[in-house]
C-alpha cells in the first residue's frame, strides 16, 4: 500500500508521541488511524480498526519500516 508521505509522517508523529508518553502501552498498538485531510488521529490497539471514510489506518508494521522523521 503506498501511503502520501505527509500522511506517513503525521502517522508517525503520532505514534511516537504517544509511545513516548505510555512506552509499556505502545508495545500494544496496532497502528494509527488519521484523517487524510487534517492529519488528526489517534492510535488503535483492534486488529480490525473502524475508521470514517475519509480517515485512513496506518499499520504499525508500516510506520516502522520508513524512517521516522520530524514534521517541518
């Protein structure tokens, strides 16, 4: 699946801040739903996450195979 690379990076952003905060919890995310048009999302910890149509998810598998790097 390709993934619009601001989308990725706003995933990632997410997902890192979270793990920061709950570093025991993060070890049980699933991935990051977000919206594709405001970049706002949350983490998801199904396996089957629901999402509206205009959010997407975002594996955590996926969010760790590109390079992490810092909004600009």
């Amino acid at each position: 699946m390709l993934i619009e690379p601001r989308l990725l990076r706003a995933a990632q952003h997410i997902y890192y801040n979270y793990a920061n905060v709950h570093p025991v919890r993060a070890q049980y995310v699933t991935g990051v739903a977000i919206d594709r048009e405001t970049y706002s999302g949350f983490v998801s910890f199904r396996q089957q996450a629901i999402i509206l149509p205009r959010e997407v998810f975002i594996r955590t598998e996926d969010l760790m195979s590109y390079q992490y790097q810092q909004l600009t």
